[in-house]
C-alpha cells in the first residue's frame, strides 16, 4: 500500500508540477513572462464583464425583465397583499 502512495506523490512531484516548476525557474529571469497566464485570465474577464453589460443594458432597454414585486418566488406568496 506504501507503493501505491509514493507512486501517487512521484506522478505528481515528477510529471504534474513541471510546469509549475517552469514558472518558478521562469520568474527568476522575467515577471512579466511569469505572469503572462494571469494577464490572459484578467484580460479574458474583463471581456466577459462587458458582455454581461451589453447583455444587462439590452434587456432594461426591451423591457424584457419582470420587475414587479413578486418576481421571485423566493419573496413570499403574500407579498402582493401589503
């Protein structure tokens, strides 16, 4: 059973973390290419924030949203009657 374990942290150690092992040794020589990936996340994020926008903004200009109170069932059924 020790087998199967160490087996488990060599595949890991060995093979999984290599590129994580790149981006150590590559942040010694450049931050800038260490932190390339993240720059690709923010800049993938922000792309979809603005397209939640437009999407947000389209639908308050159809007036497609139900804006009244009872909207969402998690309100109550009596929230009509006050």
């Amino acid at each position: 059973m020790k087998d199967f374990f160490e087996g488990i942290a060599s595949l890991f150690e060995d093979v999984l973390f290599l590129p994580l092992d790149a981006l150590r040794e590559l942040q010694d020589n450049s931050w800038w290419a260490a932190n390339g990936l993240n720059f690709v996340f923010v800049l993938i994020v922000f792309v979809a924030f603005l397209y939640w926008m437009k999407q947000l903004k389209s639908f308050d200009e159809n007036d497609q949203e139900d804006k009244s109170v009872k909207a969402h069932s998690f309100l109550g059924k009596d929230a009509d009657l006050e």
